[in-house]
C-alpha cells in the first residue's frame, strides 16, 4: 500500500524557535497533503491543505503567518512551526492520497512537539 | 461536523470477530465511507473503504446496508493489536478528500 513518511518523530524545542517537520509520500506522486493537530484525547483536527507548487489553503482559525507550508515537489511537504510556544506542543499528523477518484488518504506516523 | 455517528466504546475477546457499527444516514449516493484506526500516539491507519458493495481485505470486512445509512466493520479474528480507537468518516462528495474526524470507537481487545 500506499506509504507517507514523517520527520521526525517528535521534538523538543525552546519557546521562540521554530520547528520544521516533513512529509514525504514515498511510491507516489501527492499533488495535495494535508496536515493535521490532535491534543491528548482528542480527535484530529484539519489544518491546512497543501498544494503543490501554490500556496496552501488554511482552515479557519489557523494562523498561516504561524505554520507555514511549503509543497515544492510532488513527494514533500514541510510544515515548519514559528516561534513555538508551549500551547503549540500537539501531535501533528500529515497524510496524501493518490489521485484516483475515492482512492483513501494514508497517513504518516506523526511528529510529538513538546515545546519548554 | 462529522457525518457518521459510532459507539463510544466496545469491548471484544480475543481471537472473536469484533464488529463495529457506523451511521450515514445523510450520506449522498456518491460518497464513500471510509474506515481509519489510530492505535495510541501513532498516526491513522487506513482499514478500508466502500461505496455500495460489500468490501473485504487482509485486515477486515466492510458491510454496508442497502440503503446505505449505515455501515459495519468487521474484524474477523481480533488480537490484541487491534486495540485502537476507529473512525467511520464520510466526506463530502465535493471534497473527498477533506476527513473530519469525530470521536470514533474505542476498542479494547481483551485477552
């Protein structure tokens, strides 16, 4: 089956810095990805859509300034976390699809983001 | 909001087949349910997904009722692996490929 793969696992980081994680599908071409937040006991929450080669397109809500996103090609995507602070510290999940129609998305393993 | 309605939580034996039910009631004739299962601090893990005719694969069986208003999957064999929480998720004809997420259904395969 279809793989996505995400990097890293988890991280810590200081207040203030910023954070990149990346989304990779491995045997196919992903022309969209999207990503997603999850709190402890919660379920997942949409973030944004990535769309390669333009920008991506935000849920209401999410600051785009904040988590930016870039798809410069069609195996990856980074989501790159500005100026963390510590209530940004989620569980953050990306998936892809391929492009036929009802074909399911497939998930990556997620990224822990602790942020002191 | 989530189009699907399921169990909070079930309770499965070892080794029996674990049935999980979903509701669609509004579901369009054109969208597809989908089944995904997150096992604790792990990304989601596509199951399987149908249209209008049953589905079978090497993890489970989906189940879905004539009318379509609602679906059952089916673990044929559970192990203790297959402790997860579920979700049932029908997106949007329009945009299939926007999830939301509800709750699912907690599992708790006991030996």
């Amino acid at each position: 089956g279809a793989v996505v793969s995400q990097h890293p696992s988890w991280v810590i980081c200081k207040s203030g810095t910023s954070v990149k994680i990346e989304c990779r599908s491995l045997d196919f071409q992903a022309t969209t990805m999207f990503w997603y937040r999850q709190f402890p006991k919660q379920s997942l929450m949409l973030m944004a859509t990535s769309n390669e080669g333009s920008k991506a397109t935000y849920e209401q809500g999410v600051e785009k300034d904040k988590f930016l996103i870039n798809h410069a090609s069609l195996t990856l995507s980074t989501l790159t976390v500005t100026s963390a602070h510590p209530e940004d510290s989620s569980f953050y999940i990306c998936s892809a699809g391929r492009g036929a129609p009802g074909s399911p998305l497939h998930f990556g393993n997620g990224t822990r983001l602790t942020v002191t | 909001d989530a189009k699907t309605t399921q169990p909070t939580s079930m309770d499965c034996a070892e080794g029996r087949a674990a049935n999980l039910p979903c509701n669609h009631s509004t579901i369009s004739g054109n969208e597809y349910v989908y089944w995904y299962r997150q096992i604790h601090s792990q990304g989601p893990q596509y199951i399987i997904h149908g249209l209008k005719n049953n589905e079978t694969n090497e993890m489970a069986s989906l189940i879905i009722t004539e009318d379509r208003k609602s679906s059952t999957l089916i673990l044929p064999h559970a192990t203790l692996r297959d402790t997860a929480v579920y979700y049932c998720i029908v997106p949007n004809a329009g945009n299939n490929r926007k999830l939301i997420w509800g709750l699912g259904t907690s599992l708790a395969v006991n030996p």
